[in-house]
C-alpha cells in the first residue's frame, strides 16, 4: 500500500479528532473547494430540548462543481466514470471528466428548462447506466434535491416515494438491463404516476431503445431536450447545510424513512472516507458493485470517487452473469485495483467453486472492501486468501444509510481481525450501552451508540423531524442510537452483531419488517401477519413470514404463492418471503404485543428454548406453531 496507516498513527489522529473537533474538521474540510470557507465546523446537540446537528454552517460549495469543475485543469482528460455493460460483448464507456462536466451540465439545463431549481425534490427511477450519476450531479449542480428509488422497487413503493416528497419531476430510462433480462423501468414509472398523480414531468432517458408510451404533455424524451440546451451551466452556491438528496431506508415501523443528507459535511464525510479508507491514488481503477439506489452507490460510486478525483467503475450487471466468473473478467478487464462489494455476493460465488476465481488473473487488484453486513470469517478468508491471493487487505467498513459513509472500519496498516471492523475512523466515539441505557466499559457487548455528531450525520427525516428525534436519539438520550449490537474486545476491537430492532438484513438490503407486514395484511385473505428474520447462509437473514387467514380462507400452496407474489408487487422483489408459515394465531402478551422472540426462535429452529411463555396470552398458541413451522417456501 502507498499510504498505509500503522495502528499507533491511526489511533493518535483519533484520539486528536476526539480532543479537538473544530481544529481537526475545519483542516480536514479543506480537502473540498468552498466558494466561502466555513469558520466554524461542528454545532450540535442531541438533547431533546436543545436538539440540532449542523456543520460547517457559514460555509458554501457546490457538490457537482467538487466533484467535475475543480479536476478540470488536472485532469480532464482522465476517465472520471468506466461503465461496463450488463452484457460482456457491449463495449464499455469512457467518460471523462471533461465529458462528463459537458453531460451533467447539459442534464442540468434541461432540468432547469423543466422548472426545477434550488430545493425542488426530483425523484430518479434510473437503470445502472452513467446517465443516472449525471442526473443525480445534474440535481447537484442547481441545487435540487435528488431522491433515488431503487430500480427494483415496485410501482407502488415507488408511488409513496413520489409523493412523500412531492417530486414534481421523474427521471427513468426506457428500460433497464440486469443479468441477461430486462427490465420494465418507464412502464413502472407510470403505473407509480397512476397512484401519485402530481407529477409535472417525466424524463425518459433512451437506454435499451425500446418502444415505450409516452404521455403527451408530461413525458419526454432526454435525449431530445438535450439538444435544445448549452453545455454549461454555472454551479448554484448552496449553504453547507443545504439538503443534497433524501434516501429512503427501512425502519422499525411501516413507512420508510427519507434520510436527508446535506451539502457540505455529507461530501466531505465520503470523500475523505473514500480517500482514506480505500487508500484511492491515481491512476487506480475503483470498483464499488453496489447499485446507485442504495447509499453505498450515493457516497462510494458517485460522490466520494468523483470528489476525489477517482476513476469510477459502474456495473450495469449482476456478479455471476453470464457466469459465476463475471465479476473477476471485470476486473482483469479493467485492470480494477480495488474491489467493494457485499458479503452476500462473496457467499454466493463462493459456493461455485474456486476454479471460477483462479481461472481470471486479478494482479491488478490492490485492496477488497466488504459492505452490508456482517461478514463471516469464512467469507472473509476466501474473500483475502482466494480472491486477493493473500496480497490485499480487506477493508471491512460498517456504517448505514443514516451516517453518509464508514463510520467503524479499518485503514490499510489496520492489523486484521477477520469478521470484525476493527475501529472508530476519525471523529467517531462509538460506546456500548445495556438495555438500561448503563455505559459498559472495555471487553463487552451491548447496543451501539455514537457519543458525538460526525460532519456525515443524516439531518433530518424527509418532512418529519419529530420522526428524526424519536428514531435515533429518545431510546438512549444525549447518543445517536445505531439500531445495531455490538461487541468490543480486549484489544478495543469492534465487531457488529447485527441488528437489535425490527429491521432485517437480507443480502444486504435493509427491510423492515413491519413493512413487509404492512403488504401482507393488505391483502384480502391475511387477517393478520408477523414477520421475523432467520439465518441464511446466502442471504445473511432470510425473511420468515406468519400469516392468520381470514376465517374461511384454504390455506393452501396456491395461496402461499398468491402472497409472495403480492409481497412482491407491493415492495419489490427483495421483499419476497422465503419461508410463509400459516398461523391459526400469533403469540402475544395479554397486551395483545406480538411476542417476536418466540417467532424468531421457531424461524430459526431453535425450539428446545423458547424461554419463558408463561406471559403469553394463549400458550396453545406456541404448540400449534411448532407442528407448522416445517413449512418453508
Ligand atoms: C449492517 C449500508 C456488519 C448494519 C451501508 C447496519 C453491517 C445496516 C456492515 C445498514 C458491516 C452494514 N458489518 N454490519 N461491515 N455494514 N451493516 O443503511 O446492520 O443499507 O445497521 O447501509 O447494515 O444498512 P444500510
């Protein structure tokens, strides 16, 4: 490694970004380019009756003017973003960073000629295609605010994504293309619009050429626009504190939240994690096989890269298509040197064998890092061992769409404990609590909390800050709660557990349970639903639904594919259950509360020690669930 940070090195910055913030933000908050340097760096409190997170407040830049203007005298002419088509025999694209500052000032004008401006939310519904990076630095550029939907959410999701932030605009593509198929993206769009109608404008970038309806009036082609507009457009001043986009998550109740991330301590966040963490030095090849509507595509295939200067690969496709060695012919294809990907995709390759790996060459590659979720040991070895040929270090970077980037990770120099993150990066001051909210000191494990604001700290629930303090900040007062266990070990290392509330982590995508419940119940024969996670050995967790029937209904194995498929339509493909057990009735407390630990247990078929029953309600409930629970789909 070039950079390599030895432990005592690492530790001491830490330590110096503890003792003295202002000093330490305001320095690191140099490495972006401010049309006004900020004086002042973290303003917070995370006190109910004093509550607020700001950074950098007096401090104005522009994201898109970071992350293309400011490299144009260096490098121009360097490949700014390398996109490689689902199929192998597509040639890939080079885009320059001068290209690219010509394609997002172009997408930005015609967004402008479209009425959007500063503060306007623009909602993008978009394949894996670089047109879906110019549009979100195009929404960054004149300051709007993008919201990116998943390409694999259903109409409806998307509908209540629409709406929940009043998007006047869409922006999609004909079609999408992922592992051989394609995928209906414009038709999604406007079964979403039949749902929520206020939409003005719906921008249809041409991807796979296909015939699609467009709607007199509303829809048009961006191909077409982009012709009637300039290849410039001045970036918009925007206060530090100004939104950047709005990311919808899952969370413990129903309804998804829109984590909104701001300006200027959300760019800095994932360009020095970006920096630091991935140890990026021109001219390295980067490669984050995330998707661009997850936050990991946000900060660390967009943002974090671009604002670095890097050159970026974006994957249209999926790991193992045509073949479980697809992912390793990019690499060698592209001489990658660093690789970011997620356990599950590491789990699921690893069980085709090694011959797939050690039949491509790798050299090129320099440093893995690993994203989503707890990584097993096993992976990791493989990960290390089989894939980087025991030469590169393994970054394994645990963070969630609410902080903007790394948060617990190591740094190249990191001594290696496989199946932990090893470390707080700079500024962050992770504890443990007990369920009482007691802090637990050296070797233990409990709920992970963060003492202190970091500049990448989500701002605000998208039009529900009541939402925003409840969520994280009344379990434990005066701490950010995570959501996620942890252990901490004699050494100081940590090593994530997994989540302790009602969200699940399936091939690392959040869901939260009670929406998948919220699906379930809408349909005309569920009276009732529970849902639970349990372990899989390629998903991580697997999705383990109870359902009560209306009197009457045959629970039968049509019906059971009736509901996956419902599940389906109403969240998306991710959310399909993989096991759905019919339920004559749920266990609950006399309260009538869903007691999940037992239905976490029967999940798990862990049925020799369910606990305690003897709160329940109607403890006839639990035997009749044994005698079903063989009843996986
Ligand atoms: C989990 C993805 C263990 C964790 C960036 C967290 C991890 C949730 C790791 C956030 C890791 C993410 N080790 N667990 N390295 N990375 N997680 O918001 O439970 O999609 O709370 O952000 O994923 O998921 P999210």
């Amino acid at each position: 490694m070039s950079n390599a940070t030895p432990l005592a090195d690492r530790q001491a910055v830490h330590a110096r970004s503890l003792a003295d913030p202002d000093g330490f933000w305001l320095e690191a908050a140099t490495r972006l380019d401010w049309m006004t340097a900020p004086s002042r760096a973290g303003d917070w409190s995370f006190d109910r009756d004093d509550f607020h997170i700001r950074w950098f407040e007096d401090g104005v830049l522009n994201v898109a003017a970071n992350c293309i203007d400011r490299h144009l005298a260096t490098r121009g002419d360097q490949v700014a973003i390398l996109w490689e088509g689902d199929d192998p025999t597509t040639a890939p694209r080079h885009i320059t960073y001068a290209e690219l500052h010509r394609e997002v000032s172009r997408f930005a004008n015609v967004l402008k000629g479209l009425g959007a401006g500063k503060g306007d939310r623009i909602t993008l519904y978009m394949p894996m295609i670089p047109e879906a990076a110019f549009a979100m630095l195009a929404c960054a550029r004149i300051g709007a605010v993008h919201s990116v939907v998943f390409a694999g959410f259903s109409a409806e999701a998307l509908a209540g994504r629409i709406a929940d932030c009043d998007s006047r605009i869409v922006i999609t593509a004909d079609q999408g293309r992922r592992g051989g198929r394609t995928i209906a993206l414009k038709a999604c769009v406007d079964e979403a619009l039949a749902i929520a109608r206020a939409v003005d404008h719906v921008l249809v970038v041409r991807a796979t050429g296909a015939e699609v309806p467009m709607t007199a009036g509303r829809d048009i082609w961006y191909h077409e626009a982009a012709l009637n507009v300039a290849a410039d457009c001045p970036p918009e001043p925007m206060a530090a504190e100004d939104p950047l986009f709005i990311l919808y998550t899952s969370g413990s109740t129903g309804k998804p939240k829109g984590v909104v991330h701001s300006t200027g301590g959300y760019l800095l966040w994932a360009a020095m994690t970006h920096a630091t963490v991935f140890d990026y030095t021109a001219p390295d090849v980067y490669w984050c096989a995330a998707d661009i509507g997850w936050v990991t595509g946000h900060s660390y295939i967009v943002y974090g890269p671009l604002a670095n200067g890097a050159t970026t690969l974006m994957y249209e496709g999926v790991p193992n298509w045509p073949t479980p060695a697809r992912i390793w012919e990019v690499v060698d294809r592209h001489r990658v040197t660093t690789l970011y990907t997620a356990p599950t995709a590491l789990r699921a390759l690893m069980k085709e064998g090694d011959a797939y790996v050690t039949g491509t060459s790798r050299a090129s590659l320099k440093l893995l890092g690993s994203v989503g979720e707890p990584i097993n040991p096993e992976a990791w070895r493989w990960y290390h061992d089989v894939v980087g040929g025991g030469r590169c270090p393994v970054m394994d970077t645990w963070w969630q769409t609410e902080t903007g980037g790394h948060m617990i990770t190591p740094l190249p120099g990191t001594p290696a404990k496989p199946g932990s993150a090893s470390l707080p990066f700079h500024g962050v001051d992770p504890r443990l609590l007990d369920a009482e909210g007691r802090e637990l000191d050296g070797a233990a494990e409990g709920n992970l909390v963060i003492a202190a604001s970091w500049p990448g700290q989500m701002r605000g629930l998208w039009g529900d800050p009541a939402r925003f303090f409840d969520a994280y900040f009344s379990l434990y007062p005066g701490v950010y709660t995570t959501g996620d266990g942890a252990r901490r070990d004699a050494d100081g290392y940590w090593w994530i557990t997994g989540r302790v509330d009602d969200v699940i982590n399936v091939s690392g995508h959040r869901m939260g349970t009670a929406e998948v419940e919220s699906a379930l119940v809408l349909h005309a024969d569920v009276a009732e639903a529970a849902v639970v996670g349990f372990p899989h050995d390629v998903k991580g967790q697997g999705i383990y639904a109870y359902v009560t029937l209306n009197a009457g209904v045959a629970a039968d194995e049509t019906l059971r594919a009736a509901l996956r498929d419902w599940v389906r339509r109403e969240i998306g493909p991710i959310a399909t259950p993989d096991a759905i057990q019919f339920a004559p009735g749920l266990p609950k407390t006399r309260s009538g509360k869903i007691m999940r630990r037992i239905l976490r247990k029967i999940a798990e078929g862990d049925t020799a020690s369910l606990g305690d029953t003897s709160t329940l309600a109607d403890p006839g409930v639990v035997k009749a669930l044994l005698s079903e629970s063989q009843a996986r789909v």
